[in-house]
C-alpha cells in the first residue's frame, strides 16, 4: 500500500537443523517477495537514508507555479507526486504520469536544485511559500534559509557580505546553526508525529506480548522467540 517495511526476523527459527536449509514455507514466501516488480527490495540503510532524504524535499507554490526542490547534496531517483486529477500536468523537464494511480514521477532531481512545473489539482503533501527577493525565491525555516535561483542563468547571492555563485535552477542552503548544518536537518519533527510514533511503538509491543507470546524484556527475545509467524502473509 504505497509503504515500507523492515523484514527483520530471527531466521534461526526457519532452518531445518538437521540439513541446515531454509523451511519451505519460508524460501517459497522469501522467493515470492523477491520476484515482485512491485516491491522495492533495499537494505535498511538505504530506506532510512532515502527517508532521511525526503524530510529535505520541498514542494513550495509561488503564483501559477510549483517548485520541487531538493535541498540535500545527492540527486535523489524517482521523485514522486500525488495528485488529485493529473489533468493538465506541465513540467519543462522529463516525467512520467500514471492517471490510473493519479501519480507524477520525475526520474530525478539533481542536489541542490528544483525542477518547476504547473498544475491545477490538488497535491497531497504539504506546501510552503516563498517569498521573491530579486531574482531569487526565499523559504524560512526555524534552523535555515533556503535560496533558489529563479532567473534561469547563473546569479550571485548577496549573503553576509559574502558574493554566493548560484548555478541556474540551484539552491543553497544557509544553516542558522551548527548541528543543523552537521546533521543536514531541514524541517524538525512535531511533538504531535513524536507522540504518534510512541503510540504505534507501543501497541507493537503490546501486539508481540499477546498474540506472539513475547515478553515486554528484550532480554528474552533470542531465547524465547515466542510462536513462529506464519510467513505466507508477508
């Protein structure tokens, strides 16, 4: 359902011991999961660091205009966008439109920069605006400033009495404090999505002590693992 999922179990408990191989349920279900086109199969660092990426990808509005704007310093591959109708959907550089799903991709958006595109429907995910300060747009955050280049060539920012070259479509980023800059920290997690992640951490646990009979001590986990999943279900 368009989500992640970290496949982290104790494979201790699908080998035959005799022979050393995998049960059968769990290399047809494993081979299953393997061979779906569908399924983006990725080590957990690699999802954590593409969602680590995403909390730096901006869509800000200006007038008739969209702005999809990669403030991190690594290109990031298939960039996606829901829409509400995907009708009249302009951009001036290469994307895919799936009007089935009501999605656009762009394959990619090179670091520090934005492509720019125009639509009447709906996006689902949250906007900023900026505001326009010579030829460049301006966003604000808490911990940093972010410039874009919207004349189109190469431009100087005028920032601290320091002369800042600005490739066209480029974006710089100006961090208001250390930590910040060192963690590469854009938007900052509200106390309300910290409770939510506390709360589905929770019934987790509670899920793993009532219907698979694990403890609430991690300490028991390798020793008493509790009942094996049925792994058709994954």
């Amino acid at each position: 359902q368009n989500g992640v999922s970290i496949l982290y179990q104790y494979m201790h408990r699908y080998v035959n011991n005799d022979n050393m191989t995998i049960c059968k349920d769990a290399a047809e279900t494993l081979t299953r999961v393997a061979a779906d086109s569908r399924i983006l199969k990725k080590p957990v660092s690699f999802i954590l660091n593409r969602l680590k990426t995403f909390q730096n990808i901006l869509i800000v509005q200006n007038q008739d205009y969209y702005y999809l704007i990669n403030t991190t310093d690594r290109p990031v591959e298939s960039v996606r966008i829901d829409l509400e109708r995907t009708n009249d959907f302009i951009s001036d550089v290469s994307y895919t439109i799936d009007k089935i799903n009501k999605t656009v991709v762009f394959p990619i958006v090179d670091k520090l920069s934005y492509v720019r595109f125009k639509t009447s429907d709906k996006i689902f995910k949250r906007k900023y605006h900026m505001k326009i300060h010579e030829d460049f747009g301006v966003i604000k955050f808490s911990n940093a400033n972010i410039y874009i280049n919207l004349a189109g060539n190469e431009k100087y920012l005028n920032l601290n009495k320091s002369m800042i070259k600005i490739n066209p479509y480029g974006v710089f980023v100006d961090f208001l404090n250390h930590d910040s800059e060192r963690l590469g920290i854009l938007k900052e997690i509200s106390l309300r999505e910290i409770y939510k992640l506390k709360a589905g951490q929770f019934f987790i646990l509670l899920r793993e002590h009532l219907f698979l009979g694990r403890k609430f001590s991690t300490r028991n986990y390798l020793n008493d693992p509790g009942k094996i999943e049925n792994v058709t279900n994954w």
